[in-house]
C-alpha cells in the first residue's frame, strides 16, 4: 500500500518560512518524480512545484519563483519543501504526490500524478 504522509506545515508571519515533509512508504521512491500541489479555500488544486526521480531537474510555479526550493532525498525516502518569504496568499492545505515517471511530464497538472498525501495545512497572517 502506497502512502505519502506529509508534515511540517503550521501557522506562521508573513516574511517567515516553514519546511514541508513528503515521506513516501509502499513504492520504490527514486523511480518516480515527485510534486507539490495547493489549494486554497474556495480556489481550484494549484501546481507548486515539481522535482525528477534524481533531483536534478526542479520545476517551479511563477508565483513561487526565487521564494521555494523542492527537493528530495532518495535515501530517505522523503521530499522537502522549503518555503522562504512566505505571503498571505500562500495559505492553502499543501499536498505531496509521486508521479507515474521518472521525469514529470506534464507536470503542472495532476493526472501525471498517481498517488497523493493526505495534506498539511499552511496558514500566513500578514
């Protein structure tokens, strides 16, 4: 049974940050590349950003440009999302998923994607 359990997530000031976990079990993690998603109250399932199964290609949302940096550890089985300069509109319920390829295709969308988390919620108070 595959599952992705992310954490990290937490109530903090505009302008500071916070570090999201993605811990993947029931799948050999390296072969898949990996995304983060977000969705806010009353808007639509937003891509953040994406990562390869080997980290070296990282994908990312213009909005979140210069501000986050996704990356994994193959090891542990595990992918971050490091979040800097964080502003109120970066509120929103952030969701780990592990793609069906090594590299990911189309990865702004979520059908690439075959496996979710259940969610962590990042709130911003300005």
């Amino acid at each position: 049974q595959v599952q992705l359990v992310e954490s990290g997530g937490g109530l903090v000031q505009a302008g500071g940050s916070l570090r999201l976990s993605c811990a993947v079990s029931g799948r050999t993690f390296p072969h898949y590349a990996m995304g983060w998603f977000r969705r806010a109250p009353g808007k639509e399932r937003e891509f953040v950003a994406a990562i390869d199964w080997k980290g070296t290609n990282t994908y990312y949302t213009d909005s979140v440009k210069g501000r986050v940096t996704i990356s994994r550890d193959n090891v542990k089985e595990t992918m971050y999302l490091q979040m800097n300069s964080l502003k109120p509109e970066d509120t929103a319920g952030y969701y780990c998923a592990s793609h069906k390829d090594l590299f990911p295709s189309n990865c702004y969308m979520p059908d690439g994607y075959e496996y979710w988390g259940q969610g962590t919620q990042v709130t911003v108070s300005s």
